[in-house]
C-alpha cells in the first residue's frame, strides 16, 4: 500500500489489527466453531460448507460484543486505545475488566464467565411438552425458569425468554 494511505500509526495499528484475524481462523477451526475436515468434492459445496461456517462466525462475534458485559472481554477497549501514547504501547487492561477477573462478577454483580461456559449455561433452558397418559390427545408445555444470568443475557439480547406457565 502506498505511504501516502496509511500514516505510521494507522500502519502499525493494522499489523496489531492481523491478532484478531489470526483469532477469528483459529475459532472458525477449533473448539468454538470446529469446521474442519471439510469432506465436500465439488466447488458449490465447499463454497456453501465455507459460507455457513462464515456466517456462523458471524453471528458468535456480533453475540460475544451483545454479551461482552457477561463476559471476561474488556467493554473498555476503544477508550483504553484512544488513550494510548503510542500505536506500538501495548494497551493496558481496563480497571473494569481487572475487577471482573478478579470476583468473576460484572460491575452490577452478575456472575461472569468464559462465551462458552455462557453457551453452555443457555442451553440449560428447556421446553418439556408432556402428554397426560389416560388422555392422549391432553398435551401442555412446560418452560424451565430462566436463572438471573439467563434473564440478563436475553435482556442484552433484546429477546424475551418464554415465561413458566
């Protein structure tokens, strides 16, 4: 790229910038995404198995920003950035993310995990249809009551969770 496009700071930052794509291959590979071996013959699909896998990538990095405050990620990071005297000076972790791994709580008290653990803990969330047996045809659902953290989630979400009946 020509000089004039980029300054000294804004080229150093884009090297810094390769971390996070460099980060983004190794989750679409490893345990968060997990798309390897690709076991696909013809282009159509491998360019489909390729694009799902994007897209899935997609909707996890949009998630863990939503959920970032649920979170070990520091909320913090553009103003940490922007106080920095220096593109090549590490940036230093804000108070707010110091405090979170240190009670593992988030600044309101809710408790904070790693975007798997977090998974996990929504995938508690169940839907039981059950079905009375001296009368087929009465069936009812029951919904597992979301935990605070589930609610907390879902409000950072802006999704309503479905309510106990």
């Amino acid at each position: 790229m020509p000089a004039e496009h980029l300054d000294a700071s804004e080229a150093v930052q884009v090297y810094k910038d390769l971390s996070r794509v460099e980060r983004a291959f190794r989750c679409l590979k490893t345990v968060d995404l997990d798309i390897r071996p690709i076991r696909h013959w013809t282009a159509p699909r491998v360019r489909a198995h390729v694009f799902l896998c994007m897209l899935a990538y997609h909707v996890e990095w949009h998630l863990r920003d939503a959920l970032a405050p649920l979170l070990f990620h520091d909320t913090e990071l553009v103003a940490a950035k922007a106080e920095r005297s220096s593109p090549v000076a590490s940036t230093e972790p804000s108070e707010a993310v110091k405090a979170k791994k240190a009670t593992k709580r988030s600044a309101d008290g809710q408790r904070v995990m790693s975007f798997a653990g977090l998974v996990a803990h929504l995938g508690t969330l169940t839907r039981n249809t059950m079905r009375v047996p001296l009368r087929a045809t009465h069936r009812f659902t029951l919904f597992t009551k979301p935990t605070p953290l589930q609610e907390t989630a879902f409000r950072l979400l802006n999704l309503e969770p479905i309510r106990v009946q």
